[in-house]
C-alpha cells in the first residue's frame, strides 16, 4: 500500500494480500525466479488487473509473457515498461 497507493485504494487489506499472494505465485508459474521481476509482474498486475493477460482488451500482454526470446524476467521488464508508458499516456503525459 505505501508504494501503490492509488492503485491498492479500493481494496481491503484481504483483498490486497490476496491479489499480491496471487501476482507471486503466478509470476512464479511464468518462470520468475527474482525478486525484482516477481516485484515488476505484481506491479503490472495492481495497475491492469488480476488474470489481465486474459482479459481480451488486454490481448497485447500476452506476447509479452508468451514469447520465449528474450528470458521471462527480460520479458516482464519490457511488459512493465509498455504499461507504464500506456498509463502516462492514458493520463496526457506522453511526450508529442
């Protein structure tokens, strides 16, 4: 809650313990194995949403955790990096 608290605002701390516990174990099942990346699948999770990679809207997500080249951790940063460049821009601070 101290780093994301817009993002954790609307849920109840079960609720957020339940969806970092989920972000953990689903990035575990991808392949993460640090930390850092494990932090970084979680932090797409808080800002699209529990399963987003499911979400049809969302369909651009899955290549980024479906290709296999470059490593999974690779792969997550990259993703991290897309959805907040999306959320800037969605927010009006993107660079003309």
């Amino acid at each position: 809650r101290e780093w994301h608290p817009n993002e954790m605002a609307s849920l109840s701390a079960e609720a957020a313990g339940g969806l970092i516990d989920e972000s953990i174990d689903r990035g575990r099942t991808l392949g993460l194995r640090y930390d850092e990346d494990i932090l970084r699948f979680a932090r797409v999770t808080l800002l699209l949403g529990s399963r987003f990679d499911q979400n049809p809207r969302m369909g651009w997500t899955r290549e980024y955790l479906e290709d296999w080249d470059p490593d999974v951790g690779e792969r997550v940063a990259q993703l991290e990096k897309e959805v907040f460049t999306r959320v800037k821009c969605g927010m009006g601070l993107c660079e003309a």
